[in-house]
C-alpha cells in the first residue's frame, strides 16, 4: 500500500509538474542559434534548437536548463511557470581564457604559463588571404613574415622571436594536425617554392605560435625557431551547415620605378661615352645596334620593358564546406578551387584542395577520427631573380632595343639585346611544376579510468613535386637546339605518436595532469631527373623529342626522430600554475658520438587577480605574472652532415668518385636556452587586455659551415662551433572601444622588438657577400665600403678609406680608389622592431576591419644597383635619378660623372644600401551581412558581400621595387639576407567576394 | 582484468617506441664514407677519375684558368664586354682580395691536389703493378698541373731563378680525409715549388704508359716537364723533353685549324686535352669567348678580339689571322673560331707548342737537337698556309708562339719569363699577380699576402 502511495505521489508530481517548454535561442546580434544544445541537468533529457533557433523541451518546474554552444558562455534558467523562453547567448569573449594547442593536448590561457600566440578563425575569417603565412602578418607579437618576392607561388621567411640559427633552417617547424609538415623548398631554379602552398586558407580552425622554449620544447630538438601547430576545422554537434566562398580579384604590382626612356637613354649614354673618350661615331654605332636598324634618331623605337614585364591578373577562388554532426560523429568537408594570377609575365597558379575530417565516439569509452587533406597545386614559373631571362631583369635593356620583330616574335638578336629577351622563353619555352601534397592523419583516444587516456595517432605526409621545363628556339638554349629538364621530387613522412595522459584533483582546488609519450618519425625523399636537347621543334617539348638525352639520375635519403616525452601540470586553486616538461630526441642526423639529446623545460604562473586581495578591484581585472626557462635544439642540417662523404662524378664518361664532405662525428644539435618573462592583465572589466613578454634566448653550439683551409681541399664543415643571443620585448594591447549589439569595434596594437648579436665566433670573421658575420655584430651585418659622394671638381665617385688609426678610430678621409678604402659593418637585414594596429568594427550589418604593418631599423642592399644605377658604366638602362650625374666642375650630387665601361662608384657600397623601414596597409575588408531575417526567407543563415584590398598602399622611402622583397635565390641562405637583385614586388590585389552559410 | 588492460596498453607502448632505436643508423645512398671509399682499386680509380673531373671544372681548367691568363695579359688585344666583376678586375689588373673566381678556383685546384693526394696515399691496395704505375703517375701529373699553374698566377714571376725563394703557394701532401687531417700551412717558397713539380712529373714520365687514351700519359708528363722547363730557364731539359715528345711518333700535326679545336675527341696533335662530353666536364671558354649563336653569353662575345692583337701577323694570309667571325649584319664584337662549341675538348698542350719550345730552346742554347729552329718554326707556319722563313730571330720564334697560341693561357707567362711589358705594367708588376683570396687568409692566418694587395 505504502508502495501504491509512494508511485502515485510520484506520478502525481510529474503529472502536475511537467511542463512543455518552448523558445528561441539568438545571440547577441538577434541572429538565431541552430544546433543550440539544451539539457536538463541531472537528467538525460535534451533537445536541440532547429534552423530558426527554435527548440521544444519538456522539464519540470524547479528544474535547471543548461543551454550550450561553442563560442558562447553557457547559460543556465531555472523553469518556473513560463513555457516560452527567449533565450540570448552571450559570446564568450574573455580573452584570457581561449583553448590553445600546446602539442600532444591543449589547455586554456589561464592555465599556462608559456609564451604562445593564437590566432583564431573567427579573427581572420572575414579577411581573404591568398596563402597561409600571409595570415600571420601582423597577427601575433614576435613572428616576423616576409614573402621573398612577388612570384605567386614564392616562399616566405617566417621568424619567431629573431633567428637563432646560421647553419640550420631559419623556419618554424609547422604541425599541422599533430603532423610535422614536410618543409623543405623542392624548387628546382633556386627560387623557393611556398612548401605550404597547397593548405587552403579557408580550412584553418586556430593557428598557435609556440614562442618560448618552455611551449616548444615538447618538440624538443626541432623547436628553436619556434612551433607554428595549425589546426583545421572540424565539425560540431549541430545541424549540417553549408558555407559557400567565392571570389575575385585584381592583381597588380605594388610600385613601378622610373627608367630612362629613349631620348634620355641616348642623352647619357653619348654623353659617358663622350667622357671615356669614345668617339660620337662609336656609340651611335652601338646606338644602331641596340636599335636593330631602327631610326632611333627620330623616336621610332622607345621600349618600356618594365611595363612588359609586368601584367595585370584575376584572381578567382571558390571554396565550399559543410560541417555538422551528431553526439556520436561530427564531420567536416570542404573543397575548393583558387587561381591566382601573378603580376609577372608568365606567372600565376591553380589550386585544388579537397579535405575531410570526422571524429567518432566509437564506444562510450572511446573515440576515433581521422582527417585527410589533398591537394593539387600547378603553377606557371618564371626563371629566378638572378636570371637575364627574369622578366624583371629585363627592366636593364636599353629602351632602344625592339622587344618584337615585325612578325611579332621576340628580338633575340644577339647585338640588339644585352641579354637574352626573355619574351623568348615566354614564346617558346615552358616552365611548369605540380605540386601534389596529402596530408592524414588518425587517432585513437582510449579512456581507460576516470583519470587517464591512452591516444595513439598515425600521420602522413607527402609532397610531391614534378618539374617540367623547355627552352626553345629563341632561348639562350637556341644553339644547342632547345634544352628540356624534366625533374620530380617525392618527399614522405610517417609519425606515430603514443602518449597517456593523465589528470587528477587532489582536494577541491589542487588539479594535477600529465602526459607521458614518444614517437618515431621517418622521412624519405627520391627525386629524378632527365635533361635532353636538340629539339625539332618548340612545339614538342617533351623528352621523348629530344635527340640527345644528356643527363639523368636519381637520388635517395632519409632521415628520421625517435622522440619520447613527458609533461606534468600542477595547478593550485586557480592561482598558482606550474609545468615541467622533458623530451629525449635522438636523430640519425647527428653524429654517432651525439645522437641523442635532453630537452627539459619549465614555467610557472601566478594568477595574481586571483588572489583575494585583487578579486574585487575594479580597475584590475586579471593579472598574471609568467615565468619560463627551457631548451630547445635545432636539428634542420643536411642528413649526413656529421660523416666524410665521398660522391660520384665523371669525367670522360667514366666513373669518379670525389669527396664531398668533410664530417664532424661530434655534430649535434644546437641547443637554445631561453628565459621568457611575462605579465598578462585585463583592465575595466577586461575591456582592455595586454601581454608583454621579455625573452632572451641563447644559441650555443651553432651549427655552421665553418670554413677551413682551402688548401685541405675543402671549404667548410658543418661543426657546432659559436653563440647567439637574441633579445626581445613583445606588446600587445586589445581594447573593445564600444561593444553593444549594433556596433562593436576590436582594436589591437602589436610591438615587437627583437636585437639578435653574435655573441662569440671562434672562426673569427666569415664573409658571405655583402654580408657579415662578425662577433659582436648581428648576424648577417652589411659590410661595405662606405661611399662618399661625388667629388664636384672631377666627378669621381669617393669612398672614405675607414681604415684604423692608431687610437682606434676610423681614417675619414676620402679616396676615388676603392681599393684603398676598407669595408665597414653599416646596419643589418633585420628590423629593430615591428608594430601593427589591427582594427576590426561591426555596425549593424556592415563590418569593417584593416591592417596596418610597419617594420623600422632595417637595411636592404640593392645588388642589381650597380647596373641599374651605375651612372652609365654598362649599357644596362638606368633609372631616371642618374640624371642627375656630375656634369660640371662645382656640380654637387651624388652621381657620380657617366663614365662608360669605366668604373666610377659601382663598388659595392653604401652607395646602394637603403633604410627598409615602411608602414604597409596590409589589408583592408569592407563587408556588408544581409539581414538574417530577410535571408533566412530564402533558407541562407547568412549572407556576406565584401570588399577586400591587400596591400593597397606601402609608406616608405625605400626607392627599389618593395622593402620586404630580397633575392629569392637567397632565400635558403643563412647568412646571405637582406640583398635584392631585381627582385618583384608584392602584389597589390582588389577582390570581391561573397560568403553563404544555408 | 583492468591490470591487465594497463598492462597490455604499456607493453604496446613500450614496444612501439623501443623497437625504432636502432633505426637511427642510416647511411647515404648517394655517397659513400670514408669506412668504403678507399678499400679497392677500383674505388682508388674511381677517384683519379674524381681528381679530374674536378680539374676539368670551369673554376679551373675549365676555362676559368685560361680567362684569367688572357684577360691579366690583355693590352688591348682583347676587350671585356661581359658584366661580370670579376672577369672586369682582371682585364683591369686590378683584382681584389675578394674576387670569387680567383678563390673559386685555388679552392678547386687544393681540392684536385687533395684528390691526387688521397690517391698516392693508397697505392698499396693495387696488386696489378702496371695499373697502379699508371694510377701513380697520373695522380702525381695532375698534382704537378696544378702546382704549376698555381705558382704562375699567384707568385712572382721566377725567370732565371731571380724569386726562388719568395713566397710560392702552400706544398700540402698529406691527404685530408677527416676533420683532424687538416693543416694550416704556410707558403713554400717558389723555388721548392718548382722542385716538387718536377719531381713529379720526372716520377709521373717513368710510371705513366707512353700513351693512355685521352688521360695523362708518359708523352704529357714530358710535355709538361718541357714546358714547366722552359718556364724556369732550363732549355736543355725543355729541348730534350719536347723533342722526346715530337719524335715519339704519337702525334702529327692537324692540316687545318678547324680540326684543331672544337673537337669531342682529341685530335692528333693534343698531347693532353681536357675533356668535355655532353654528360659531363664543363667549358667556360665557349661561354666567354663564342657569341650567344654559339653559345656565348650574350655579351657577344664576353671577350672579343681587337685590331692592335692582329699586329703581330706578317701577312694577312696566315690562317691564324683569319680564324675569326663576327655575328650578322651589323657586326658583333671579334671572336675566336676556338671555342665555337660547347661540348668540346680543352686543348693544353699541342704539339704546335712543343715544336716551338724545341726551336726557342735550340735557338738560345745554339743547338739543332730533333731539327733546326728554323725548320721547327716553318713547320708550324706551313700549316698555317703561309711562306716559310728564311732566317731565324729569337723575336720570330715569341712571334710565333704568339700566333699560334692565342688566347690558350700562354701570353702573360711568355711576357713574365722574357721580362716584356704589359702595357704600363712591368712585368714584374705585383698587379700581374693574383692576390691570395682573403677567404683563404682569413681561415689561416699563417698564409702571407702578395705584395700590392
């Protein structure tokens, strides 16, 4: 009976209790939520919202309703008697508390106590981007990005926190979904090749910046420049969503520079002919020459070869996606299409990417996913910068030379032209590579106690390269009969990755975790090559048409890590955070005597806004106090850099075999030691937050070509010899001027300060070019003569003799020989600091944001400047500036006086270094989002127009083609930066676009 | 059952890791090291042929060696037109410490010795006696090459012995094979220089086959000897040399010049030639001195002829004189029928050479050994179409060797050793000698500078 009584009671309540609930979920804006979830806590009951924001739910009255969604502060409502709930979230936008990825697991900002910099896809995804480093620009404190050069497919140099190595890789090593990206230039003309160029822009989910050595020490021997893990977006618990992208844009070149056209070409020409004592009648026979024929008296040739070289290109880019998922399995897919044209003859590309990426809950104590990315990259190249057939170089034509004959075909005459026309590789040449990349990855997540996870992933990675190039009739290949190389590239990584983690609370405040793991990762490269010649025809320029077959070969390597880890994580009620963490990475890159190495770390943090004394202060919000040390290795050296390596030649046909490298069977590693320093605050509320970050990090063991005799028979070896110090201060500052639903306006500044000094060298000093190592120096210091002007009674070009006195100074008096003058370290390639203003404003429907960019302190030397600006000594055309050459005795200029085939100030001195500082409107977005109301008439959640304009407008007094452009066939060099030789400029690009989200 | 969940899941652990260890271990596939390099006599084969192949380098004896020669012994015979610097330096004598084509090639000639040393240090793996005479005496000619030009470029001249013991270039004989075996030598003097050239070439004649296909034979060793000889005054070794060599009967005279040069295969008066193939060696000399039809650069050519140069002709009926073109219509820059291909042997020393230096030998010493001056001399001028000489001055014979060697590396060592001007230059001046690379100087500090830089 009492039974009966106690079941009736109970359905009694629920009968009378038991309420259906119904409503809309928005956020913010009053745009509805789909796929909002919504449970009933303690219970099993929950719903979703559906398209409209709209859910049903039943619960009792006195019960609590927890509404979700990602992005938002969750939200709880008790049920009371209404049953109609208008529900708005509220984003979550406390910047101290976002997820990171720290390798092998993520965390909050909170919670760490490292240096690391995100920047999340909701901060970029309104702003289009033609390549994955373009996105880091002026995104985060300490990262420095360059694009070597205009070519669409160009690499950039990506420095975190300075460069702390000579010898090794200067790159950041990339982790793209726990996978270490393949990162090494497979360009086959010395002109680097974006090794990232096929990741689709649009597929980024978060990109961290692991800057310290206590962040990227879990990477252990590869993290010295730095980690950069990007991850890719993955599908949710919601109802399928659908976004389309489409774009199209303008490209054009940036700047343009003033040449001599042909009256003034012949006016200076005659005239330093005039003063070298050659005689009217002989130049105006060159005259002939150059002009082919042509009446150049009377104006009937004036070639503007820079406006040849450049072009104006579209730029079009579809993208579409769909995501979404159930609590068992979410997905996420997308593909897309870009072709980008480039502002160079002859350049551009096209890419396809397709990517899928799903996570299971395979059993209710276990969960698996995998994600593959494929992509397919063609592009259209041009000869590097260092080329007489670069299309800017043809910008060093006399404008007196016909670019075409009449029947339309290049002028290769061999007098006409002072170097080979490259329009004649643009008509019957041909230089094209594929790029086939894939990218996977699969795991496995195991939960085997409350407290510990076993994960086990597999990834893989490959890059493959083909490059097909011909050189016909009119190329400097025409006396051999055209020339064809056909050349491939297959480079494959495996990792597997274990790890268990673990985590703990001991008492109510007192969280410990920890993670315990290793991995081992192979990489193996083959490439082909086949070269031919002797071709009937431009029109067949496969190698199958080439009567001789002159050269092949293959070639193999491999190199691999075997890497364990561990990591520990101690955290005291929210105040007090510590990490400690050890890797071991052994690698059969390093010497037999060294192979593997200890990379220990540890951080600490004190939330001081935590403490009692502070939780109620209402102009500090948060405040952190960070404390890091750690060591990090370089490991990017040849893969047999440590043996003596003999290698095959011939000569005659037959057989040879010459040593090729000398080895240090100590090699190992470079090791870097750096301490970061850290506060993170919020004031008013959290309506301004900062971080500012003092680091100093220490190279030892440098990894270096360290020359030798000559007489040895070598040059240099790889050895650990020498230190680096690299020293920084990094700002930023975020403020949310106004927030409320109608208009919202971000505002961040960026200050970053690097000052990078050699700190010891035992070799002494080593002199590559125009650049310097030297003690006490930056690296890859400018040593040049340093140039005086002109002498106005003669017009000689004077240099000053800067040689030590005897108390130390420097001899300031002046020579017109430069052979008695000294070279002088004078500024280096790198900037004293970066800033950046980042704003972004949402107005209603309207959204606006923009990109400032400025660098300041750095030098560039133009290379190309003693032909391009050498007062007349080569044929080469000037620009317009040399004009203003010595004439007269008493005329004061900088020019020196024309003096034709004679050397008159064309040395290399500061005569052709220039300050780089510039101010870069890097980007521009205006959008405008049709009400969503008005949209959802037609089933779109959301539809956006923009205007987007990069690099629209550049400040500087820089007067070659763009301050951030250097030689690209230095790209890969160590030591040898901050050089341009006719190198392109960025582009300057308009595009409109449309985003749709259904 | 849960321990034995976590045992299974840490003994997958371990062993998935554990396992990779010994995976560390990874040689090249490419390369091999210094365990497996030496051990056979084919791999010390192999790398004499390596020591060649880098002699035949366009850093060297690829054409740079030449370029440099010509363009330091240049008084308006010849006029640079290309780009390049460094090239631009020597046509001017005035070369800097820095300039990369000299350090280019005394790294590439110490990396030929270095070969040439590995090889003579591992002789004894040879059984067949015969192939290691021959792989000695090959080894010892190319170190001797070397040396030879080395110390002509980068000491003072040495006629009569005036400089013997100035500064020569470093003697390195011990092989470096790994990071320990490097030395940081000093400069020999130019006299002990000279002396260890010709010990090895005096060795090399004795152990080398008479004749060896297109490698180093008994016949160059002589020739070089002979012309090593006639360099440092000594006329009756160079006499006697070059007349073994002539009346060997292993080489004639080409009837026309156009067999002379250009050739894939050596002619039959290339008593040693370097050679190029499509698939490998290099010439640097077409590049220079060919028009871009024939695959020069286009400078048209880097280096043209010019008239003063054909003022040492008696008659313009001398095929020599006529061994030019000039590109279409409106007229390039004069270049030389010499280096018209690109794959194409490097002559070094012809039997036209040897004929000349038996003659001026003869002449000084007062000696008819092989034949008389005069006829040595009107060999060489009938085959270049022209009348024979009657009578003989010494100036005839240096008039001769102008002709017939041209723009073969040869003037600025003729001027040198027969005191003549260069132009404003004596010749003796230190602007004719090369200053030794700073890159050089600045690794070791025991290497002193040449005077004038």
């Amino acid at each position: 009976m009492a039974y009966a009584i106690f079941v009736l009671l109970c359905c009694n309540t629920v009968l009378a209790q038991e309420l259906t609930i119904t409503g809309t979920v928005t956020d913010n804006r009053g745009i509805p939520l789909p796929g909002t979830n919504i449970s009933v806590v303690n219970s099993t009951k929950g719903a979703q919202t559906d398209f409209d924001g709209f859910f049903t739910i039943e619960a009792n009255k006195g019960d609590q309703l927890l509404f979700s969604y990602v992005g938002f502060l969750p939200q709880t409502v008790t049920v009371t008697n209404e049953t109609k709930l208008e529900i708005t979230m509220q984003e979550n936008v406390e910047g101290l508390d976002q997820i990171v990825i720290i390798g092998y697991g993520t965390s909050t900002k909170k919670k760490i106590a490292t240096s690391i910099g995100t920047i999340r896809a909701e901060d970029i995804e309104d702003i289009k981007f033609p390549s994955i480093q373009s996105l880091f620009t002026g995104q985060v404190t300490g990262v420095q990005v360059a694009q070597l050069s205009g070519r669409v497919e160009s690499g950039f140099k990506v420095r975190v926190r300075g460069v702390s190595t000579v010898g090794a890789s200067q790159e950041p090593l990339y982790v793209l979904d726990g996978v270490p990206l393949i990162n090494e230039d497979e360009s086959i003309n010395n002109s680097p090749i974006n090794p990232l160029i096929g990741l689709n822009p649009n597929d980024v989910e978060s990109i961290d910046f692991l800057k310290d050595a206590a962040a990227a020490a879990i990477y252990g021997a590869r993290g010295t420049n730095g980690v950069v893990i990007i991850t890719t977006k993955k599908g949710t618990e919601s109802k399928p969503k659908i976004t389309l992208n489409t774009s199209t844009g303008l490209n054009f070149t940036t700047k343009k520079r003033d040449f001599l056209n042909a009256a003034q070409y012949i006016e200076l020409y005659s005239e330093a002919a005039q003063n070298s004592g050659v005689s009217q009648a002989e130049i105006e026979a060159r005259f002939d020459e150059l002009a082919l024929g042509r009446d150049w008296r009377n104006g009937e040739v004036d070639t503007d070869w820079q406006e040849l070289a450049f072009q104006e290109s579209v730029t079009t880019d579809l993208n579409v996606a769909a995501s979404g998922g159930t609590d068992k399995a979410q997905y996420y897919m997308s593909t897309s299409y870009n072709k980008t044209g480039g502002i160079i003859l002859g350049n551009g590309l096209d890419r396809y990417t397709l990517r899928g990426k799903t996570d299971v809950n395979i059993t209710e104590k276990s969960k698996a996913g995998f994600n593959i990315n494929l992509s397919k990259v063609t592009i259209d190249r041009i000869s590097n910068d260092n080329s007489f057939i670069s299309p800017l170089q043809s910008v060093a034509q006399s404008p007196l030379t016909p670019a075409l004959l009449e029947d339309g075909t290049a002028n290769v005459d061999g007098n006409s032209t002072l170097y080979q026309n490259f329009l004649g590789q643009e008509q019957t040449g041909r230089f094209v590579t594929d790029i086939w990349r894939t990218t996977a990855n699969i795991y496995g997540d195991f939960y085997i106690n409350d407290h510990l996870n076993y994960v086990s992933e597999a990834g893989y990675d490959s890059n493959r390269q083909s490059a097909e190039r011909f050189s016909g009739s009119l190329t400097e290949f025409a006396s051999v009969g055209g020339f064809g190389t056909v050349s491939t590239a297959n480079t494959e990584r495996y990792i597997l990755t274990n790890y268990l983690k673990y985590n703990t609370t001991i008492g109510s405040q007192f969280d410990i975790s920890a993670t315990l793991g290793g991995s081992f990762e192979e990489t193996t490269r083959a490439s082909q090559f086949t070269t031919g010649q002797q071709f009937p025809s431009d029109d067949l320029q496969t190698l199958d048409n080439a009567v001789i077959i002159t050269n092949g070969g293959s070639n193999k390597t491999k190199y691999n890590f075997l890497s364990y880890f561990a990591r520990s994580r101690f955290d005291y009620a929210n105040k007090y955070a510590m990490t400690l963490s050890i890797r071991r990475d052994g690698s059969s890159r390093f010497g037999s005597n060294s192979q593997f190495g200890w990379f220990p770390a540890a951080s600490a943090a004190w939330t001081v806004s935590n403490e009692s004394f502070l939780s109620n202060s209402q102009f500090l919000s948060s405040l952190k106090l960070r404390a890091s040390w750690g060591i990090t290795g370089n490991a990017e050296i040849g893969n047999f850099a440590s043996q003596n390596l003999y290698g095959l030649t011939s000569y005659d046909r037959r057989i040879g075999v010459s040593p090729i490298q000398l080895g240090d069977p100590e090699l190992k590693w470079e090791k870097t030691t750096q301490y970061d320093f850290g506060v993170d605050f919020g004031l008013f509320n959290n309506v301004v937050t900062g971080e500012i970050d003092y680091y100093n990090k220490t190279t030892n063991d440098l990894l270096f070509n360290q020359p030798v005799p000559g007489t040895s028979g070598f040059t240099s070896i790889v050895r650990n010899v020498g230190e680096m110090e690299n020293k920084g201060i990094e700002v930023r500052l975020s403020t949310n001027i106004i927030s409320n639903s109608d208009f919202n306006w971000n505002l961040t500044g960026l200050f970053t300060r690097n000052v990078n000094t050699l700190t010891n060298l035992p070799s002494g000093d080593i002199i590559d070019g125009v650049n310097i190592l030297r003690e006490g120096e930056s690296l890859s210091s400018f040593y040049l003569y340093e140039y005086a002007g002109v002498d106005s009674d003669n017009g000689d070009a004077l240099y000053y003799i800067n040689s030590v006195n005897a108390d130390g100074s420097l001899n300031r008096d002046t020579t017109n020989d430069v052979s008695q003058a000294n070279r002088i370290v004078v500024g280096n390639p790198f900037p004293e600091f970066q800033v950046s203003l980042n704003s972004s404003m949402k107005f209603n429907n309207f959204d606006f944001a923009f990109i400032l960019q400025g660098e300041y302190g750095a030098s560039i030397f133009d290379q190309a400047g003693k032909f391009t600006s050498g007062n007349a000594q080569f044929f080469d055309n000037q620009t317009v500036d040399q004009l203003n050459r010595w004439q007269n005795p008493g005329d004061i200029t900088d020019v020196p006086q024309a003096r034709l085939n004679e050397e008159n100030g064309q040395a290399d001195s500061t005569r052709y270094l220039q300050n780089a500082d510039f101010i870069r409107l890097r980007n521009v977005t205006l959008g405008y989002t049709i009400d969503p109301t008005f949209s959802s008439k037609f089933y779109l959640d959301k539809v956006r127009f923009y205007f987007s304009g990069l690099n629209l407008l550049t400040l500087t007094d820089y007067d070659g083609y763009d301050p951030q452009s250097t030689a690209d066939f230095n790209g890969n060099s160590g030591v040898r930066s901050g050089v341009s030789f006719y190198s392109a400029p960025p582009a300057k690009s308009y595009t409109f676009g449309v985003n749709v989200e259904f | 059952m849960k321990n034995f969940k976590y045992i299974i899941t840490l003994t997958l652990f371990a062993t998935l890791l554990l396992s990779c260890e010994e995976r560390l271990d990874i040689d090249p596939q490419q390369a091999l090291t210094n365990e497996d390099a030496f051990d056979t006599a084919d791999k010390i084969s192999n790398i004499l042929i390596g020591a060649y192949a880098q002699a035949g380098q366009a850093a060297s004896y690829g054409g740079q060696i030449t370029i440099i020669t010509e363009l330091l012994g240049n008084n308006g015979e010849l006029q640079w037109n290309g780009t390049f610097t460094d090239q631009a330096e020597f046509d001017a004598k005035n070369v800097s410490t820095t300039n990369e084509t000299v350090a280019a090639y005394w790294l590439n000639s110490y990396s030929i010795i270095n070969q040439a040393n590995i090889v003579l240090d591992n002789l004894d793996v040879f059984e067949n006696e015969s192939q290691r005479n021959s792989v000695e005496g090959q080894a010892r000619f190319l170190r001797a090459v070397t040396y030879f030009d080395l110390v002509r470029l980068f000491a003072k001249p040495n006629n009569g012995g005036i400089n013997n013991l100035e500064d020569g270039v470093p003697i390195v004989v011990n092989p470096v094979t790994t990071y320990a075996d490097i030395e940081f030598p000093e400069r020999d003097t130019i006299e002990d220089v000279y002396n260890f050239i010709t010990i090895d070439l005096q060795e090399a004649a004795l152990l080398l086959p008479i004749s060896n296909r297109d490698l180093a034979s008994a016949n160059a060793a002589k020739a070089l000897l002979a012309r090593v000889s006639l360099q440092t005054g000594n006329y009756e070794s160079a006499r006697d040399l070059a007349n073994e060599v002539i009346s060997s009967g292993y080489f004639r005279l080409e009837s026309s010049l156009f067999d002379v040069y250009n050739n894939q295969d050596n002619s039959s008066e290339d008593v040693f030639a370097w050679q190029v193939t499509e698939s490998d060696g290099s010439n640097a000399l077409n590049t220079f001195w060919a028009t871009d039809r024939f695959g020069g650069r286009p400078g048209n050519p880097d280096i043209s002829i010019e008239n003063p140069f054909f003022g040492i002709f008696d008659t313009f009926f001398d095929a020599r004189a006529n061994f030019f073109y000039v590109d279409n219509e409106t007229g390039s820059g004069i270049a030389t029928y010499k280096y018209i291909s690109g794959v194409a042997n490097i002559p070094y020393i012809r039997l036209a050479e040897l004929y000349l230096i038996r003659a001026e030998s003869n002449f000084i010493l007062g000696t008819s050994v092989g034949n008389t001056p005069l006829n040595d001399v009107n060999i060489i001028r009938t085959r270049a179409g022209i009348f024979s000489l009657t009578s003989l001055r010494y100036v005839d014979i240096i008039l001769e060797r102008l002709k017939e060697l041209s723009f073969e590396g040869n003037k600025l060592h003729d001027y040198r050793r027969l005191q003549i001007p260069i132009g404003e230059l004596e010749y003796d001046s230190p602007r004719l000698v090369l200053p030794i690379p700073q890159r050089e100087r600045n690794v070791n500090p025991n290497l002193s500078q040449n005077d004038g830089y």
